[in-house]
C-alpha cells in the first residue's frame, strides 16, 4: 500500500496511539485502526474516558507485513537476518520499520502529544527501546525519541481479540494515559532509602524503628532477597517513601557486608523489631520469607498482611505477582522487577539493594489500596480468614513430615528394576536402545520408522507423542500396542521414581514443600517444592495401583514411605462427597438430600433414574451438574447426542432445583460478571462470558469445599495443638496425634457449618495408622 504521509502543520493532539502495522482493513482505507481491532480500541478508549477525536493514531511500520506478522519486517533471532535488515537500536530490521520509523519521529515533532500510547510490542520498541509488552505495561515511561514525552504502553487490541481476559487491566492503561492528556507531570516518588548503611546508621535507623513501636502499633513491609540458599538483604519501609536495605551477602567482600558482631546484632534488632507486639508488619508472599527467617534467624514475622492474599481475596483469577499489583494500585509505576535480574555483580550490589527496598515500599502502597478495596467490596471477613491462614500453613511447611529412607531406598530399587526390564524389552523388539523420554527419538521411531500418521499437538501445532498421542496410535494400528504398553509403563515408572520417590529430602530427613494460599483460583492450595530446592509437590503424592491382569504393571503406594514420628499416630480426615454435597444445596433438591444424609449409595439410585451403569451416572450427573451439554455428555460417556438429551430431561424433570441452580448462576455471571459461593467468596470474570458457565459452575462447590477443609484445619490449629497437620491434600488434611489420641476431638473440630438457609455440615471420615501414611485404614 502506498505509505501514508501525515500534513507538515502542526497538529493538536494531546493524545498519540502508536501501534505496530496496518492489517488488511486499514491498508484498503489507508487509515490505521479502521478494522475490528480498531473498532475495539475505539471502545476501550471510550470506557476510559478518551475521545478518538482527541487522539493522533499512527503506527510504526505503514507496510502491511506478510500475514500480519511483524516478524516478516523484523528479525528476531541472528539466524533470520538477510541482506534487506539493517540495524536500529538492538534490532535488525526491513526498509518498512526503518521507513516508519522516521515517519513517526516526524510525526511526533509535528504532533507534540503530551501522552503517548504505545499498542504492542513494536511500538513500545520504537518508542523506548523496550521490549515485552506484558512486563512494561501500564508502565509511566518517557521516550527517548527526540521531541516525545511520556509514554505508557498497554497490550495491543489485536491481541485483546484473541486474549479477551485482558482487557480490564488494558482498559486501566488507558485511564493511566488520560490522566497525563493535559500535560500533567508524571508523580514520581521521592524514596529516601538508606542504601549501603553504616553500622551507626543502620543501628540508628533500626533503634527508631524500635522506639515508634514502643509508643504504638506501626506498619512495616518487609522483604528480603536471596541468593544460594541464603539470605543476601533484608529490607524494612516504614512510610511510602522510607526505608533501609541492611545487606548481608556483598560481591566486594566474600566474608560478608559487616563482621560477625555487627551481624548478629542487626539480625537481633530485626528480631525485635519483626516480631514486637506492635509490629504490624506487611509483604508479598512472606510465606517464602519467613521459611528463610525461621530456618537461619529462628524467628517468624508478626505478619498481619500479605498482599499476594488480599490481591487474590479481590481477584483470583488475576497474576498475582507484585509488579502486576502495583500496575493496578501504585499511583506512580514504572516496570522495576528485572532490575534484579539485570543485576550486574561486578557494578556492586547497589542495584539490588535499591530493588529490595522498592519492592517494599510499593508492597506497602498496594497493601492500603487493597485493605480499601476489600472494604468496599464487602470482603473483610473472606481477608480476614484468608490472612489468618498464614500461620498454621507455615507451620506445617516447617515441620514437614518424617520419611522411611529404608523403604523410600528399597521403593527406588524396584522401580528401577522394572525400568530395566522394559529398556531390555526395547532392546529385544526394536533391536536397539529407546529413551521413552527423548522426544527425538520417539518420533524417529513412531514417524520415521514406522511411518505412523503424526499427531499434531492442539495449541502448538506441532507433532507429538505425548500419552493421548500414544494412546490414538495404539487405537489405529494394533501391532504398536504392546509396545506403546511398555512406553506408558516406563514413563510412569519413570515420573514415580524421579518425581515423588527420590524427591530431595532435608538434612533432617524430613520432607517439606512450599504451600501456596493463593495457588488456585478455587482457593484449594497448591504445593512446589519449598524455598530451599528440597522436596515436591505434596499434594499429588499417588497411592499406587493394582495390576487387574498378570502382565499388567502394579505402581507401589509412595505414601508409605511418610511415617509418623515416634510415639505418633498417622491419620487421614477426608470430607465425604464433598462436592456432591455442595451442589445438592445449592440446587436445594430436598430427594438428594435425604440420600445423603441416610448414606444411600447416590450413584446407584442416579443410575436407576438414567437407566445406565453406575459409573456411567457418575460420570453424567458430574458433567450435567456442571453444565455440559447434551453434546459433550455424549463425547464423555460414549452415547448419541440423542440419548444424552433424554437422559438429561430425565434428570432436569427428577431434579429441577440442580437446573434452577445453573441459571441462577448464568445470570449472575451476566449481570455482576462474579460467582459467589456461601462463605461470601467471590469469583470475577474478565473474559467473554458466554461458555464460561461450567466453569463458573465448578468454581461454586470447588472453592466451597476448599475453605471447608481449610476451616477444618485452622481450627485444629488453634484449639488442638497436640495435632500437627502434615499435609493438606485438596479435600483431606493428613497429620499426626499422640498414640492412644481420642479422634472425636478431631472429628467435634470438623463440624464446619457452611450458611445455607438449611445449614450443610459436611461429614468427615478418619483414617489411622502407626505405620504410614499409605497404610491409614
């Protein structure tokens, strides 16, 4: 298309919209944003208070490049540069940039906007040198081209089309920019950080930190950072503006920043001061902070709160990482997160230092934006309850649970054994060695050797022979099957071995994980393995199967390698059917209730009504449940479209309050764009909400049953502490009681009443043993 040329006059705006290149709609107008990604940044702009009119809109290139693909017009990788890229900034680029490129710079000394908006990747490039428009958004930059001013750059509409969850935060960028429209200076912050102290003024600055305690409760935010397993620097603000880095780990001095004494005495005002009654101190996920206090200071923070919770108490389905809080909450913001990656040792550690005590001060803004925003929205008891999870979650990743390395050793051997046998299998069919765990050579061997037809991966569109691939293979050409057999057992063998049975223990022999209270956004925990590299993944630790055929392979149980300390019982408390349960009163249906209440097996009489097997009305009621249509039902369970939509009259017609529940729920979903479950918990949507309703549906029971069982534990916590709770898996708390412990006590703890107008309490069940964890019965 020919290059579009702008007026040489002057032209009022105070607004510039930069984006990355004309798509097919633009380059047959000659305009930019004419097309649908136009039509929707018209929109957002509007939500934002911006007029189009009001804007000067460009972009870079003036080229359509070959399929929409700015790749086309710049070369990414050293590989991929030809003789028609030529070099600016730290890019190789074709004519079309560099052509676009000096149109924009004269467009912007024409325009001399006060604001510039920069859309996508290629404009944030251009503007700033910058590149990675998900770190930088929302960010208050200046731009270095000559004449420019402030720019804040946000996700691309063209990309808000395919990704419609971040439109919000988008939207927000763009309110960000209005402000700035009239010339306004950006505000930015004054920090007044003590960086590289003195012993004098870190002594001096820690003792006034102790003296405003000592007249009444004070905010502090606290962080560290770490480097090998150790502390490097400890940061505490106690204003928005306010703070020291005491460091610890220095590049310039291998022995440490201070001497031992001055050490050990500024790790003993830090104690004082973390841990003062009137210490009200504040972070970003300080349960990884605090696994490094206990273990090299002995002390835990008087945490009060962590933002990573209140952020996720407001939206859990949004990133919870600081520097996206702060895109949201901080009235100045600039992208600062890398600054620790970027650090350069042999610049001294200043930097990093610096780093500490931002993340400080903006954990600090956030946490106030947030105490607010959960007031108003009506979440303080949810913040409350989450916030009081802090404690007994540590307490449990810090005692961590006692492992058999006997049984874990003799495990391993035999897990290795049946490995051999099937890479001697390998060897005896295929007449060669085969690594079932090299990508390369599994596809050699399925694609090039045996000519099988290639599975593409959906998403990647690449080939694959991950285990569904496998599985599809094995359905077309039955010859493969029992080698596929054997590659399905190997890796099995394989994931039990290298994931859970030689996961890496502490020197105490005990294994622990980090537990995160923000994992999901079902609010069930998740669980990785703990701040210091050791252990795994807590919550999937499988209980082995059962060979149903001779030459089928039998998985052992790894959870009898998790004993109980000595003089200890092992116990199991499970809710029971938990999510059924939750379902049943929220439909309200008074027939299943009665059923779960006198115990009658509910599948069974399920599958009398649909006319099928029990487990095939497992399987259906889930699904119906959760709103699948007649379609995906008959994918599901193997029947025609037809049966499926019988099967679900009948059951709408048996149950019409689990139909009355789905629409309740779709037309909150509509109206309010959140679900909200009994305990007052909320779920926003920011996505397109049409098919989200078996998701919304899910979330209902999912997050019911994950604070019930949370609940569970947080009243162990307080009022048993002869219990020790181990483990938290999804539904199930797993611990330890003194031999000879009355479970009623455990059992009068788990009577969690969830606020029904007729009030659930779901059942628990306990499991014991004074062996293992695999052995409770």
């Amino acid at each position: 298309m020919p290059i579009q040329v702008r007026p040489a006059g002057p032209i009022p705006a105070r607004i510039m919209i930069v984006g990355e290149a004309p798509g097919a709609d633009e380059e047959a107008a000659g305009e930019p944003f004419v097309g649908y990604s136009g039509q929707e940044l018209n929109r957002m702009l509007h939500e934002a208070g911006i007029s189009r009119s009001e804007c000067f809109v460009t972009n870079v290139a003036r080229e359509r490049p070959l399929g929409n693909d700015i790749a086309n017009f710049i070369a990414f990788k050293k590989k991929d540069r030809t003789s028609e890229h030529s070099p600016l900034r730290d890019k190789w680029v074709k004519a079309p940039i560099l052509v676009g490129y000096d149109l924009l710079k004269k467009e912007i000394n024409m325009v001399q906007p006060n604001v510039i908006i920069a859309l996508g990747n290629t404009a944030l490039w251009a503007l700033t040198g910058l590149w990675g428009i998900t770190k930088w958004r929302g960010s208050m930059l200046y731009s270095d081209v000559p004449n420019a001013t402030k720019v804040i750059p946000t996700i691309h509409p063209a990309a808000i089309l395919r990704q419609w969850d971040q439109r919000a935060i988008a939207v927000q960028d763009l309110r960000r920019a209005a402000k700035y429209r009239n010339g306004e200076p950006y505000p930015i912050p004054e920090w007044r950080f003590h960086v590289r102290p003195s012993f004098a003024t870190a002594k001096e600055a820690l003792d006034g930190i102790l003296s405003a305690l000592a007249a009444g409760p004070h905010e502090l935010s606290f962080d560290i950072e770490t480097r090998g397993g150790h502390t490097a620097c400890a940061g505490i603000s106690w204003s928005a503006t306010d703070g020291i880095c005491i460091p610890l780990m220095c590049v310039e001095n291998p022995d440490g920043y201070w001497s031992a004494d001055e050490e050990a005495f500024l790790v003993y005002l830090l104690y004082k001061i973390l841990t003062h009654p009137n210490a009200q101190v504040i972070g970003q996920n300080l349960l990884y902070d605090s696994q490094y206090t206990y273990r090299h200071w002995h002390f835990i923070p008087r945490v009060t709160q962590d933002t990573m919770i209140s952020h996720h108490v407001c939206f859990a389905g949004l990133p919870k990482r600081l520097d996206y809080q702060a895109s949201m909450y901080c009235e100045y913001y600039r992208y600062w997160k890398d600054d620790s990656k970027n650090w350069d040792p042999k610049m001294g550690e200043d930097q990093l230092w610096v780093y500490n005590l931002e993340d400080c001060v903006r954990t600090a803004e956030c946490a106030h934006v947030e105490s607010a925003n959960i007031v108003s929205m009506g979440l303080a008891e949810v913040d409350k309850f989450q916030q009081s999870m802090f404690y007994p979650v540590l307490q449990t990743m810090i005692r961590g649970v006692r492992i058999d390395k006997a049984a874990r050793a003799k495990m391993a051997g035999e897990l290795l054994e049946e490995m051999t046998k099937r890479e001697q299998f390998f060897l005896d069919v295929l007449g060669h060695p085969l690594n079932p765990r090299s990508s390369k050579q599994m596809k050699e061997l399925f694609y090039e050797d045996f000519k099988l037809p290639i599975i593409i991966k959906r998403g990647t569109g690449t080939p694959t022979l991950d285990d569904d691939a496998l599985d599809k293979l094995a359905h077309k050409e039955p010859l493969v099957r029992p080698l596929i057999k054997r590659i399905r057992e190997y890796r099995s063998l394989g994931v039990f071995l290298s994931t859970f049975v030689n996961a890496p223990l502490d020197e105490d022999d005990r294994m622990r994980c980090s537990y995160n209270i923000c994992g999901t956004e079902t609010y069930r925990l998740s669980s990785s393995e703990n701040a210091f590299g050791s252990g795994t993944n807590l919550q999937n630790i499988p209980k082995g199967t059962t060979a149903k055929e001779p030459e089928d392979l039998s998985l052992p149980n790894i959870r009898k390698i998790f004993r109980p300390d000595l003089g200890y019982t092992f116990f199991d408390m499970d809710l029971d059917r938990a999510d059924l349960q939750v379902v049943v009163w929220e439909a309200d249906d008074q027939e299943l209730k009665a059923m779960l209440r006198e115990g009658i097996d509910i599948h069974t009489e399920n599958s009398k009504l649909l006319q099928c097997s029990r487990q095939m009305a497992k399987t259906w009621v889930h699904g119906t449940n959760y709103g699948g249509s007649p379609r995906t039902m008959a994918i599901n369970c193997g029947i025609t479209i037809k049966e499926a939509e019988k099967m679900q009259t009948r059951w709408f017609q048996a149950h019409p309050g689990i139909q009355s529940w789905q629409r309740r729920t779709e037309a909150q979903l509509h109206t309010k764009r959140y679900v909200e479950n009994k305990y007052g918990y909320r779920r926003f949507y920011f996505d397109r909400v049409d098919g989200l309703l078996p998701e919304a549906l899910a979330w209902i029971p999912q997050s019911t049953v994950a604070i019930t069982i949370n609940k569970v534990w947080h009243r162990i916590y307080n009022n048993l502490p002869e219990v020790q709770v181990l483990l938290q898996v999804h539904d199930s708390l797993a611990g330890q009681f003194p031999r000879g412990y009355d479970t009623q006590k455990l059992l009068d703890q788990s009577r969690i009443v969830i606020p029904y107008e007729d009030p659930l309490i779901i059942p628990v069940g306990i499991k014991t043993s004074d062996v293992s964890w695999g052995d409770c019965t």
